[in-house]
C-alpha cells in the first residue's frame, strides 16, 4: 500500500535536518526523488548519498521564493512532465520575539512557508493532474510545525532570542489553513494535500550545543523523549502514497503528544 514504485517526488528544503530524512524515506519507499535547496552543492551531495545506496534521485537547485526560478524549474521539467508527490518543506530559521521581530522577518517566513508553496502547487498543476490521469494518485504535503497550532513556552529555552520566533509560527498556520483550500479545491480531481506538523525535532548540532534546552524540551512531550529525523519519514510515505487514498485536508502532528496536552 505504501509503494512509491513509479510515483515522481519533488522534496522543497530537502538538504535540512528532516528534508534529508523524507528525501531517504520517499526514495526508500521507490519514489524518484528531485532535490530541491538552494545551494546547488548541498543538493548534490545528497543525490550522491541517495544513488550510493542504490536509490533514483536527480538534483534541482533553485530558490522557492524566486518566481522566475520556479518558472524555469518548471518550464525545463516540462508542465505537464507527471509528478505524484509535492513536499512543501523549504523553511528559514531564525529566533525572534513580538518586541524585536521585524517587518521583514514576517514578510520572508509568509514568503517561504506561504507563498512559495502556493507558487509551487500552482504552477506544477498540470504535473499533478497528469499524474492522478496517468497513475490515479497525486498528493501535495505541507510540512508545517507544531508552533503553526501552540506557542512555544518561552522558559522550554535559554534565551527569548532564540526561542521559536511568532512571524514562523503564524505563517506555518498559513500554510496550515492554505492546506484546507487546496484539499477541498483539488479533492474533487483526486488531488489529495495534507499537512504534517512536526514537533521537537532539534538538530543535532543543537543537541550537542544546547543540552539543557533539550533537557526542557523533553519534559513537554508526553512519550518523554525528542523526535528522530526518521521519525518524520514514515507519515510523510504515508501521505504520498495509495494508502492515503481517502485522507486529504488532514493536519497530522509528529510530536510525541506536544498538542494533545
């Protein structure tokens, strides 16, 4: 039910700490991963890691955020070239707080997490809609965050600075509610779109930088522990895959129990 064999799957922010772990999961699971970051190098180095393990992966770097960028993307793909998968997961992290927040802080995370995906999803239509024509299935996942439905509880950190900023938690609850338009405009086509929220999934540089954060971190998730990268990739293969074939509009927390308290 969860076999990915065939299916085309573009992974957006997929060299971060968990892109890398969805790209793997996807490509594991049969999927034809296109790995898409910025920096062209990193795309390729992961691309390299996926294909040693004896994987099908192909780099595309581009910005999300540059409209003509995303346009040539789409253009050398070909609009209508099927794709089965569409993982929204391009993100920018930086601290921040109400009182030092800026305008333009607010403006790039609605950018990345918003209209980036809105851009995408737009633009590669034709693709999906093939797809779903070709292969009866096609799925858009936006990955969104447990700070897109809580605030962050600012003594879980060792500085406000470099607590959960809000300009990122309110536009992971765009992206959120831009789920539920794109489920029900695109559900009578077969098109199915969902979101994950992931909750305590600290890097491991932060682990090893900042013990104690993830000591306070850990006394919040009701299964006492913090999420690993691979953790991620198992709802996310679920999604993409037929056996979600009846699950679109969904909001799916990866977080130990974070948001059931």
């Amino acid at each position: 039910m969860s076999d990915l064999t065939g299916r085309v799957a573009l992974v957006t922010g997929a060299t971060g700490h968990l892109g890398q772990a969805m790209s793997l999961a996807l490509a594991e699971a049969g999927a034809h991963v296109i790995v898409n970051a910025r920096r062209a190098t990193r795309c390729t180095a992961l691309v390299d890691q996926l294909k040693a393990r004896g994987l099908s992966a192909e780099t595309a770097a581009f910005d999300v955020t540059d409209a003509e960028a995303v346009a040539s993307f789409i253009a050398r793909r070909g609009r209508e070239t099927p794709l089965h998968i569409l993982v929204n997961n391009a993100a920018q992290g930086r601290g921040g707080t109400m009182e030092t927040a800026t305008d333009t802080d607010y403006s790039d995370a609605y950018e990345i997490a918003v209209l980036a995906a809105q851009r995408l999803v737009r633009g590669l239509l034709p693709a999906l809609r093939r797809a779903r024509r070709q292969d009866g299935d096609a799925a858009i996942i936006n990955i969104a965050s447990m700070y897109g439905v809580v605030s962050p509880d600012l003594r879980n950190y060792d500085t406000a600075e470099g607590s959960n900023p809000p300009f990122y938690g309110a536009a992971k609850a765009g992206l959120i509610q831009l789920t539920r338009y794109c489920a029900c405009q695109f559900g009578p086509e077969g098109i199915r779109c969902n979101a994950i929220t992931p909750g305590p999934f600290p890097h491991p540089a932060a682990q090893r930088e900042l013990p104690a954060m993830v000591d306070n971190l850990v006394t919040r998730v009701p299964m006492g522990r913090i999420g690993s990268a691979s953790e991620i990739g198992g709802p996310v293969v679920f999604l993409a895959s037929p056996a979600a074939s009846f699950v679109t509009g969904a909001v799916i927390p990866v977080d130990g129990g974070w948001t059931a308290w």
